[in-house]
C-alpha cells in the first residue's frame, strides 16, 4: 500500500523490475533515456547502479571492412548456443543522413532473431565525450537488465573508439588480410590494447601473412603483460572459427578473474569517466560565470593574433582563482 | 645592442628568424617543442603567435586502405609546382612499438626529395585531446614559417581524428573503390564535414560507382550550406586528376575568403582549444586540492556499487563550491 504523499521513484518500481526480466521495450527505453543525458538519466543510472558490476563487457574494434558487424553477429548466437544471455552495442559514426545505422540495424536483427540477442546502435553525434559517457551507461543498463555477456561493437582507428573498447574487460581487435599493406593494416595503432586478435575473413588471400604479421608485432613488443593475446582466424560467414574465438574470450575472462584484474580495470574505467563528468561540469560552471559577449571578446583577440589562448586561458584561470 | 639585465626571449630572435625562412632543423626543433607541451611549448607559441594566421590548413582525412598518404605527396608536389611552400603534418595513431611512422617517414621524403616540402608525423600517444592541441600548434608553427599551405592527414574513422581535420579550412574526405560494400564506406560519418570528396585509387573497378554513391548522399543532406563539395576521382600514384584536385581546393578556398567564413572556422578552432584547455587545467586544481587516498576512496565506493558516478561527481563539485 503506498502512500499518494511518498515522492515516486523516477522510473518506476515495475519498470525497474521489467528491465531485470529482460524486457526488451523496457531495455530500449532505458537506453533511450541515458543516450539523452541529463537529470532523468542520472536518476535511472543511480537507481540501477546497485544492480551492476555482474556482465562480461567484451570490446570489438577494426577498421571498416574487417567484417565486425557480421563477426559480432556470429559471436553472439554462438554464445547463445552456450546458453548465455548476450547484448550488442553497435557504436556508429553513422551520420545522420545517411540513415545507415536503421538499415544497417534491421538487418542484424532478422539474421538474430528467435536468439533473443538484444541489439542497439548509438550514433556519435555531437561530442566523443559524450558518446562515450553514453554507451558506458547503455552498458550499465545491459548490466543492470541481466545479460550476461555485452558486446561493444566500434570502429577501431580513432582513439575516441579505441577508448571505448578498451574499457571493456576483454578487447578484441580484428584485421581482416588485404586492406592496404601489412604495414597499414598493424599501423591501425590499436594492437596494443588487445587481449585477442582476430584475422577475420579468413578464407582471403594473405590471411596467413596478416596472422604471421600481428605475431611478429606481439613479439616485438616488450611491455606486454603476462597474458599473450592468441591470434585467431576466423570466417564470420559461415560461423568458421568463432566457437574457438567464444572459448579464447573465455580463457581471458577467467584469466582476468584469477589474476584479480577486473577491479583494476573498472577503476580505470570509473576513474576515466569521473574526471570527463567533472571536467565537463567544471567548464560548465565556468563558461556560466561570464556573459557571451565576454567570451566573445576572448576569442576576437584571439582570432586577432592580439593575444594567444594560453594566455588567455591563464588570465581567465586567474580571475576566478581571485574572485 | 642589446642589454645583458634585458630578459631573453625564451625562443632566441635568431630562431624565430631562423623559423621564418623555414629553415627545416629549425621548423622540427620547434614542432618538437610544441609536442612536448608544457611552459616551453606555451612561451613559444605566445612568442609566434602575431606571426600566424595566413596559411591555408587543408584537411585529408579517409579510412586505411585509402591511399591516404600518397594522394597527400601528389597534392604537395603539384603544389610545389605552383610555387607555394607546401608543410605535411602527419597526424599517425601508430602504436609506439611498430616503428610504422618512421619507416613511412622515411619513404615519403625519399619521394619529396629537391621539393623543399617539410613533413612532420605526429603519433596519437596518450590522450587525444593532447594530440588535437599539439597538432593545432605545430600548425602555428608552420605557419610562423612562412608555408602557405599545411597538409593536416589524419586516419578517419574515429571523432577524435575527424575533428582535427574538421578544424582546418578545408577539409577533403577520401573514400576508395572496394573498402568492403558502399554502405559500409559511406558509413565511416565523415561525410558531412568534407568540403571535397575524393575517390581514390580511381582506377580500380567500382570507383564510379563509389562516386555516385557520394553524389546521392550529397543529395539527402538537406543541412547543406551553399558550397556543394565536389566529388573528384584520383590515382594518386599516375599523379591523374591530382591538378584538378588541387583547383577545387582552391575554389573552396576562394569561396571561404568571399563569404567571410575563414573567421567563423578560425574561431571554432580556437574556442574548441580555449575549452580544452580550461577542462584539463581546471580538474587538474581539483585533482590537486586532495590527497590520492581521497580519491581512491571515492573510487573505491563507486567500484563497490555503493554510490554512482554521479552522486559522487555532484559531493566534490559541491564540497568545492562550499570551500
């Protein structure tokens, strides 16, 4: 019996209960609410916060052409197969004319249904910050709603889009044989931050030398951790290699699990998005403390070569220090 | 005659004068400055600051596998054959163990040799936003010496790259033939920032085809402003279709003068910088104002789902305002 004075819990006890049912609608719309930003999502994270922590977060990046999406796809009936409820998180720089990501979307969730595999893309429009502020808490609302396993899907060549992936407790990225040479494919600068690689479209021409080429740079490379990242290939159209691909995600979960790396990896992960919060409120709170037309005159000196933003920004530093 | 009490530019007059007849030992001492950041890097860009501001920056962006680095060679050796000092700056996410960057560097100045074009890569280490502003000075840099046109090349895929080529004057987005299917390339959601479409490599099967698929997205957009990027095809290695290239950069050049929008760009460039700048300095004096063990317990509670990001983000923004 509730009373009609007791102020509502924002979204909602049944809604909240919904989402830990999987309720697909109910998950959409949480989604929805948290890729909008403001109060309203701040209260539905802090209110499922208590709820997470539980879901494997894998990261999935490469460059266009490397076959993510229908690798994804593949990884996720197979982990399906194993029983495990799976979410996808397609991140896509799609603009938002092209209307890419819808097409692209229904037809993802044709080659998935009856898997109950759920499904989102989120556009980065406006700022990566943003963006990334936006999956992570899509993610937590994955978490919150019971799946198991979240993959995070983005295009790898950008270091907004490998920050995202790399916060993830395990880090896939893909090369597929044939995209320039060898030497641009590993120069892609995200090998680094795999805990497996992948030669996807393996039934190409060069896949081999591709393989040979990412071993050769793991040995190369004299800072990694005790974790050497398997190389894998697979054809992700007809399914070749991903069962092997599932069980190498597995052996990095449960190495993680054992070595004790999962705290170290959320810290980071809380920590990176604790300071974009306040370094964005803390602008916020600066830019309001000043008219437009001050910072108007700011930027006019600049563009006038009167004075450079260093030192524009340590006089703006200054008066507020003094204020 | 100078006074020995006098202070010394902390730069050296002779540099500067150095820097101003693009002496290259000069131009790379000082990039090398700026990309190292810090008092030195700021007391150098306020002292050629007033010296900056006439160089045309022109932005190549595109996937791997574009031909990206070649296209740009062609570009400034056609330039050279105009009679314009032409700078490259390199913009690479080569992950520091490859040694990619270097043996590219190398290559490509073989290929430049007698030209007098300077090239500079700049690798995407750490944090982007402290590439963006290392770029953006490096910029000043060369433009302080007197090149006229700055070639800023950047792997397209990721925000954080696409913003560093949306800040220069104009911005050429590549695509090539045969990057996985059409859809897939026009995905990459750089469109909409290019002021030139090129499709390279355009003597591969499929270019016209790629061609057309950018003239019917360049059709959907309804939020285009009055310039209609040109799509242009290219071979960058036969060097074909390179001059009209470099006309129609010309002409976006010519149209950004007449309709007074170089000031408009200037300005974003530099409002976006003064914001970073202030965002990074101001959570670094609250990083400052607490013990580490303090922030590790705030961490600490949030990696234990005891309270949320936010909740914890809004108690240290007020505790400062109480302070």
């Amino acid at each position: 019996m509730s009373s009609p004075i007791l102020p509502k819990p924002p979204f909602g006890e049944s809604l909240v209960s919904n989402l830990q049912i999987r309720d697909p609608l109910t998950v959409a719309r949480a989604i929805t609410r948290v890729e909008r930003g403001g109060v309203a999502a701040r209260e539905l994270v802090r209110e499922i916060f208590p709820l997470t922590g539980r879901a494997d977060l894998i990261g999935v990046t490469g460059a266009p052409g490397t076959g993510k999406s229908t690798l994804v796809n593949a990884m996720a009936k197979e982990l399906h197969a194993r029983g495990k409820h799976v979410a996808i998180l397609a991140v896509d720089p799609s603009s938002p004319f092209t209307g890419g990501a819808i097409l692209g979307d229904r037809l993802r969730m044709q080659d998935l249904q009856g898997t109950g595999v759920f499904i989102r893309s989120m556009a980065s429009r406006g700022q990566l910050g943003g963006l990334a502020a936006a999956v992570s808490d899509a993610a937590l609302v994955l978490d919150a709603a019971n799946f198991e396993t979240i993959l995070i899907e983005t295009v790898g060549a950008g270091q907004g889009e490998v920050d995202i992936a790399r916060y993830a407790h395990t880090t896939l990225v893909l090369e597929a044989p044939g995209l320039g040479d060898d030497i641009q494919a590993i120069k892609a600068g995200i090998l680094e931050i795999a805990d497996v690689l992948v030669v996807n479209k393996a039934d190409r021409d060069g896949a081999n030398a591709t393989a040979a080429a990412l071993e050769m740079n793991l040995n190369l490379n004299p800072d990694r951790t005790a974790w050497r990242p398997p190389v894998l290939k697979t054809v992700a159209l007809t399914g070749k290699g991903v069962p092997e691909l599932v069980d190498a995600i597995a052996s990095h979960q449960s190495y993680i699990r054992q070595h004790d790396l999962r705290r170290a990896q959320e810290t980071a992960r809380f920590r990176n998005k604790l300071h974009e919060l306040l370094k964005t409120e803390l602008l916020q709170n600066l830019l309001d403390r000043y008219p437009d037309s001050r910072w108007d005159a700011w930027l006019h000196e600049i563009t006038e070569r009167k004075r450079d933003v260093y030192t524009i920004a340590n006089e703006i530093l200054r008066n507020k220090n003094n204020a």
